[in-house]
C-alpha cells in the first residue's frame, strides 16, 4: 500500500476512536495488538480492584475515577509511527527497533517492552507438519518456486505428502514490523533476496497477493487454499493454518515457541542491538522470527500518566501474563531500560 494510503487508513481509524481525554491512545504493530488488549484488560482489572468507589466498567470504553481506557488501532507499525510524529496518539507500538539517528529525529523514546514471534502459516488442509528455510521461501515469495509439490519442498519436507497445489504468496501491503522480521531472515540467509527486496518494514515486491494488517493476512490465507504467509503466531494457530518450523542458523528446525524464543533473545546485546540480532542467533534452540516490540513516545513532551501507567504495567506484567496468547516477556536488562526511558531518566536506546 503506497504511504499516502496507509496514512488515509490510519486518519479514518482516528475517526472512530472514542473516550475521553485521559484515554491512552496508541497505534502500530498489530502483531503486538493481542499484547496490548490482553494488558489493556488486566490493568483495567487491577485498577478497579484497587478503587472501592469505582463506578462500573464493561466492554473497551471502561470508566475508572472519570479516566477511559484504552484505544488501540492497529494500523502497523510505520503507521504508528506516523501517527506520534503527528503528535495525533499518544504512544507507537513496533515490532522492531528503529536506529538511533531515527529515534532522534522523531523524536522519540524508544522502550522494549516484550518478544513476540512472527510465523510463517500456510493454508494446507491436512497437512501437520512443514519445515522451510530462508532460500526456499525466499523462492516461493520471488516466484521461482510455485507449486507446494516442488522438488524443494519436498526435499525439506521427507515423509510429508504436499499437495500439487498452487502456492499464492501473501504479503503485507502496509509497513509491517512482521514484513521486517521476516525480509532480515530471508537476506541472511539467501543472497539472492538480499540482492533483490532486501530488508525492511515495506518492501518492493516482484509479485503474490497484497493483504493490509495482520486481519487481513489471516482473512486473506484462510480463504485461499495453498496459501503462504507471515503473521503473530498466536494469532495463525488460532486460526487454524499450518505454521511452519523454520531452519535457524544452526540449521535446526524450530517453531515458534517459549524455547525457541528465550534462545533467540540470548542473543541480543541490549545496549545496541543489531537488527538481525535474532534472525542470525546461533543457539540451536533458537527460532529466527523472533521480534522484541517496542513502544514508543514523544521524547519532547510530558507522557500522559494514564500511557506511562500502562506501559509501566506491561513492562512489569503485561508481556508474562500474555504468555498464553504467545508473548514473552524480556529479559531484566532490557525491562529495566525501558523503565528508565519512560521515566525519562537516561538517553534512548536503539
């Protein structure tokens, strides 16, 4: 989706907000959108919890002391991002880090807040298991490989019956922090990718299906039998597509689970991380789509309590108690960070 677009999209969805002034709003990733909902709820609960007095609450627009609650649109990640440079939310959320020039230039704090993982999910009724590596379905999205019973996959997958279907390649149209995770794999480990899309949150691509947010992947792999694609993967399992165990750098096959994330965020030096920190991870444990999603807020003004209440909360809790839904949280060196950039005590950090 060209920008001009996404920017239309995101200042329709603005439209439709509701709540009050002391509502948090926030816009971005939705690969994190079941994150923030999840810790939006919990904390809903534990402040009504807290308050005798309150007034009831229900649904998304609860009321506590006067305060609603908070409104998230997930417009993706570059969306986001737009959207608080305009000063028109109040937070961003990113499924990637943004460099420190980028940072400055917001300006921004930049807060890691917890890991999620990108999956790679195929509509391929019947089939349990699949494995992929990175020049395969670097082949598949540039269109060199397009029928699942090819040779390659086969290869890939002994003892796994692929149909003769038709694969249809399913891309995000729209700047995706899942687009970023998964092109820094692909140009690690496939030259010819790495020479041609390359990496990034949006990309140039030669051909396949365009969907827009990580509800139209789904919307867009569950309707078309032999379909591929990349989504949260939480969000593919609930949907009951086939996620793929990828190839990580040690060569093993690894899907996107606990295990498979603690060991990919092992190997990021938190201080500085490098973009393909995790798509590189050497442990044999580790699974190469895993994502720390940032948050971010104005650095050249006063957050609004209600924000920094929230994203303090699922720095301290949020990311553990969403476990379930496929979220991790991050390890103390990075929550503590973030603790003090949303304080406003030390420089951002890439």
């Amino acid at each position: 989706m060209p920008l001009i677009i996404a920017l239309a999209v995101a200042a329709v969805a603005l439209l439709l907000w509701r709540g009050g002034p002391d509502q948090p709003r926030g816009a971005g990733s939705s690969l994190a959108q079941p994150l923030i909902e999840r810790a939006a709820g919990d904390w809903r609960n534990t402040r009504n919890a807290d308050n005798p007095a309150r007034v009831k609450a229900t649904g998304s627009d609860w009321v506590v002391d006067g305060s609603a609650g908070l409104d998230y649109q997930p417009v993706g990640s570059m969306g986001g991002l737009n959207l608080l440079r305009e000063g028109r939310v109040d937070f961003a959320l990113a499924d990637y880090g943004l460099t420190p020039e980028a940072v400055a230039e917001g300006p921004f704090r930049q807060l890691p807040l917890a890991a999620g993982a990108v999956a790679v999910a195929a509509n391929l009724n019947g089939v349990t298991g699949l494995t992929l590596d990175a020049p395969t379905l670097a082949a598949i999205y540039q269109g060199r490989i397009t029928r699942w019973s090819d040779a390659a996959l086969a290869a890939l997958n002994p003892g796994v019956t692929l149909p003769d279907t038709p694969i249809v390649a399913v891309h995000r149209g729209d700047g995706s922090g899942s687009t970023n995770a998964l092109s820094l794999w692909l140009a690690a480990f496939s030259p010819d990718w790495a020479a041609g899309p390359g990496a990034g949150p949006q990309l140039t691509w030669t051909g396949g299906q365009a969907a827009d947010g990580s509800r139209g992947m789904i919307a867009a792999l569950t309707a078309t039998p032999g379909a591929i694609g990349y989504v949260e993967a939480g969000q593919a399992r609930r949907a009951g597509l086939t996620v793929a165990a990828l190839r990580n750098a040690a060569g093993q096959a690894v899907l996107p689970d606990p295990p498979g994330l603690r060991a990919a965020l092992s190997a990021v030096e938190w201080a500085a991380p490098a973009p393909d920190a995790m798509a590189r991870a050497a442990a044999p444990e580790a699974y190469p789509l895993t994502t720390a999603i940032h948050a971010f807020v104005r650095a050249d003004r006063d957050t609004p309590a209600n924000t920094r209440a929230l994203l303090n909360f699922v720095i301290d809790q949020g990311a553990a108690a969403a476990e379930p839904l496929g979220y991790l949280p991050l390890p103390a060196e990075a929550s503590g960070t973030a603790r003090q950039l949303l304080s406003g005590k030390t420089t951002p950090i890439s």
